[in-house]
C-alpha cells in the first residue's frame, strides 16, 4: 500500500486514517488487499509516526525519497522478489473483485494496470508491477522523470479492459482518491448513497 502525500490539506494528518463511513480508509484498503494476497499488505509511508498507524503491518520508507508516486511504486517493487499489488491506501471504494482480477490477469506482464475514464487512461495506483518494472524505474528516476506511468514504454504492460473494470462499479468510485477535505465529504456522500 502507498502511503503518499504530506496530507498538508488536513493539517499534516494522514489521508488513509480518515474515517469514510465509519472506518478509515486505511482499515478499508488492508482489507481489501488482504482477502485478495492472504497477507496483510506492506505499508510504504515516510511519516515518522507510520508504524503505529496498524501494528500488524510491515512499514517502510520510499527507498528513493521525494519521487512522488513513482518512488512509491519503484519502493514496492524492491521491496520484494516477485509481483507486487500497488494500491493506493486513499482509495476508500477499492474492491476485492477488481484487485483479484488484476492480480488474475497480471500474468505474463511485467505491468498490469486497470483502465480508466481518468486523464491518464490507466490507474497506476492500483496495479500489479513485476520485478522487470525496476530497472525501467530506476532509469526514469535517474531521469527526474516522476510520472507513474512515465516507465511504460519500457516494460510489457497489460491492461484490464474498462468493461472489466466497471463490473466491479463505477470506475470514478472505484479509483476514487481522498486528497482534499471536499473529497471526504463526497466519499462520504458515496457511502451514504451506497447504503
């Protein structure tokens, strides 16, 4: 999970330990991710205070610090030998079933994004990355080329179909990310809405 973001919008306080219906985002993510891996997720937050965040995850900092996003993504990926599932820990509507289909169709793709209705087409923050996206990051970020998908021509990339993805919901929901007090109160507008 990426924890990103110097949360300066709220005051320094963290986006993923806001409540969305009754429960942070953070509680809401892990779980997600979990019942989909079988394993609590690993945590990727500089803040000095993250570990306490939820004890039962495994913190670390960027492993190349202040390159946004993609820092996030490049920490994930070395953080271990084998494919990752990148989500972001803002994203209070994340669901089970699109996470498992990324992780199902990630295979044979060094990068596995969903696609999106969004500016960039895809959602890098919730993706399955392979050990080959970490030379082709490394280079962007030698480059201080920062974009989270700035890497792609580098590596295979595979994408589940927007058809796909809007049968888990509402692709504007799905990868719906809370970085402003407003975006809390249609989050929670959502929730209330979705009963």
């Amino acid at each position: 999970m990426l924890a990103g973001g110097a949360a300066r919008r709220y005051g320094g306080r963290p986006k993923g330990l806001l409540d969305v219906g009754g429960r942070r985002i953070l509680d809401r993510v892990v779980e997600a991710v979990a019942a989909v891996t079988g394993a609590a997720p690993l945590l990727i937050a500089n803040a000095p205070d993250a570990a306490a965040w939820r004890s039962d995850l495994t913190t670390i900092p960027d492993a190349r610090p202040d390159c946004g996003s993609l820092g996030g993504i490049y920490t994930a990926v070395a953080a271990g030998p084998g494919p990752v599932l990148c989500v972001a820990w803002d994203m209070p509507f994340v669901h089970e079933g699109l996470l498992r289909a990324l992780t199902t169709g990630s295979a044979g793709w060094d990068a596995f994004l969903p696609e999106s209705d969004g500016r960039r087409g895809v959602e890098p923050l919730c993706a399955v990355y392979g050990p080959a996206c970490r030379g082709a990051i490394e280079r962007r970020l030698d480059a201080a080329d920062f974009k989270a998908i700035a890497f792609h021509a580098d590596v295979r990339v595979g994408i589940l179909p927007l058809l796909e993805v809007r049968r888990f919901g509402d692709p504007q929901e799905l990868f719906f990310n809370v970085n402003t007090p407003e975006d809390l109160d249609r989050a929670e507008a959502v929730w209330r809405r979705r009963g």
